[in-house]
C-alpha cells in the first residue's frame, strides 16, 4: 500500500516585540528599551538577563517602520575629508560609499566635502556650511587648531552626534574617535627602523602637517622611541609635505645631498612615491631604508621591489564605513558606541605579505 504524503506545515517566524522581552524578563518596556539603547539607570545583572534574551531570541529593531518615518525627514550626515590627492583618503572614502549604500534606505543622508589643503580655514568655512544645513551627525578629520575645536564643539551643542576620526584632539565634545593609537604607531616605526639600521645613522622624517595630531602623535611616538635606542641613531631633520608627492620628492632629494650619512627616512603621512622618486637619483651608494603608513597601490608596488621595507597600515575602507555606520547606530537605531574610541589597530607589512 503506498504511503499517503502529508502536507508538509509551513512555519512563520514572528518577530519578538519589546512588549514581549520585557514579560519574559519580568521588567517594563522602559527597562528593555534603556538596555537596547544603552541608556544608564539599568542593573548590571537586569541588563545582562535582557541581554541574553535579546540574543536567545534574535531580536531585532522594526528597521522598515524607521524607514518609512525618516523618509519624511531624513537625517542629514556631514562628512569632512582631507584632500584627494592623498590616496588613503580616496579608499576611506570608498569606505563612506559602501556604508552610504547600505544604510540610505533607512532615511540618511550623505553629504561629503573634500578639502583642498591643510588649512584651517577651509576647514572653518566647511563646517559653518554643514551648520547651516541643520545636519544630525557630523564625522570630521579634526585639526589642531582653536577655533576649529571651538566650531566643532558648537556644532556639537546643537544635539549633532559628532564622530572624529583618524586624527584624536583632546577637549572636542565626540560620540566617539575611529582611528589608531598613532603615538604607539610611531613607536612601532621607530623600533623596525632600529631593527633595520643595526649600526649607527641619520634618520629624516617627512610628516603630514602640525595641524593634524596624527602627525603629532606619531613623531612623538618616533622620536621618543629613537631617544631610548641603544642603536646611534640621530633624527637629522623633520619637514612637512601637507602629502604632496611632489613636496615629499623635494625633501627627500634635500636629504639626500645634505646628509651623508643618511640611513633611512619614516614618511608619517602621504606622498610616498615622490620619496621613492627622489631616492631613485640619489648618489648615496647605500640603500636608504624606508618605512610608511597606509597599505595602497603605491606603498603596496614600493614593497614589492624592496624600495620601501615596512608599511604600517590602518584599513582606510573600514574608517570609512565606520564613520557611517556609528552614526546611523546612533541616530536611528539610537544606539551609542559601546567605547568612545573605536580603535583601528596597527598592521605591520613587510613585502612578503603583498
């Protein structure tokens, strides 16, 4: 006798409302909805049970209601880079784009400005521009400079979540910094430099600008490691590109003809290829050792053939996503950063990884 099929029952998941996890939690909805925001005011144990339930249960915030209210009214997002010609900029903003796709459905708006050169204030007019704007979240790359804290910090007053990145300033009133320990990068450039050079040597250093603190952080992480080396070595000289190719090719041909004994050269910022160009017509007979930050086509090429030995790397696509993503954490899923610094660790890349 043939065996009868049964119908086969089909299941609907039912999305798990907040009415739901408190009940099951035995606490009010105001109790779980200050534990899915972060809010304070909830014990550590209660927050942990909901915590556990929210996992166990998959829940998860109606993303699609949110749309449709911020449709109406989107949340505007002000995004400040340095200028283009720095190729790492142009992959964090790869990373921007990436996130911009993801998360515009869900009622944001990017607006991105790119800034010329390294001045302050460019920087000014750009931010009173997003002020005016009325924007709600506001990621900038922040320079050391008083009146740009100050604008910042206004902005801020104005209930804009302000995210900074890559380069950390004291006093700036932030939801949170996305970038690296630069002071702890600078220090691990100066003990491969020591490695590299084992006897006796002058250094030059190339940096971006004494506006960023990046660049601050890094040279003091630099020089305070060389000074504590049991190896000779001397920092002969420190100049700034702005991460001009062609302004780090000038200084490097200065080097070069000025000092002797040069051994090797730490470029904390961009411009690279123009180093790599002027050590190309250089009559020093030894190889100058060479180390960077930032893994992209042209430190990645430069490790390749030998020219560069160390690139020190920080995942600009995924600053740049991140930027995006914190914000709309913030904002619509008004979640706060779990740390108010969101820290990018340090990649040490040798040319056998590329």
């Amino acid at each position: 006798m043939k065996k009868e099929k049964l119908p086969e029952r089909k299941y609907k998941s039912m999305a798990v409302t907040i009415k739901e996890i408190a009940d099951l939690a035995n606490v009010s909805r105001a109790t779980v909805d200050k534990v899915i925001h972060r809010r304070p005011g909830v014990k550590k144990e209660t927050e942990e049970r909901i915590l556990t339930i929210l996992k166990e249960l998959n829940y998860q915030p109606n993303l699609i209601g949110k749309a449709l209210v911020n449709s109406k009214n989107p949340y505007k997002l002000g995004i400040i880079l340095t200028p283009e010609y720095n190729t790492y900029i142009q992959y964090t903003l790869k990373g921007i784009r990436k996130a911009e796709k993801e998360f515009t459905q869900f009622g944001i708006e990017i607006t991105v400005r790119m800034l010329s050169s390294l001045d302050p204030v460019e920087l000014m007019s750009i931010l009173n521009e997003f002020q005016t704007m009325n924007i709600s979240g506001l990621a900038v790359l922040p320079m050391d400079d008083v009146q740009v804290k100050s604008k910042i910090n206004q902005i801020a007053k104005n209930k804009t979540a302000v995210v900074t990145f890559n380069s950390r300033l004291e006093g700036i009133d932030e939801i949170c910094f996305i970038g690296q320990d630069h002071y702890k990068g600078g220090r691990i450039a100066a003990g491969l430099m020591e490695k590299i050079i084992p006897e006796e040597g002058d250094i030059g250093v190339i940096i971006s600008t004494k506006n960023l603190s990046c660049h601050q952080d890094r040279l003091l992480g630099f020089t305070s490691r060389i000074a504590e080396s049991k190896t000779p070595l001397s920092i002969i000289d420190i100049q700034e590109n702005q991460d001009r190719k062609e302004d780090a090719f000038r200084i490097t041909l200065e080097y070069c003809n000025k000092y002797p004994g040069l051994k090797g050269i730490y470029v904390a910022g961009g411009g690279i290829a123009g180093v790599a160009s002027a050590l190309s017509l250089s009559y020093n007979k030894s190889r100058i050792k060479l180390i960077c930050h930032d893994l992209l086509p042209e430190s990645s090429t430069l490790l390749k053939n030998g020219t560069v030995d160390f690139v020190l790397g920080q995942s600009a696509i995924e600053q740049g996503y991140q930027l995006i993503k914190v914000l709309f954490d913030y904002l619509v899923m008004e979640q706060a950063p779990k740390d108010r610094f969101y820290e990018i660790q340090v990649e040490i890349i040798s040319g056998e990884m590329v």
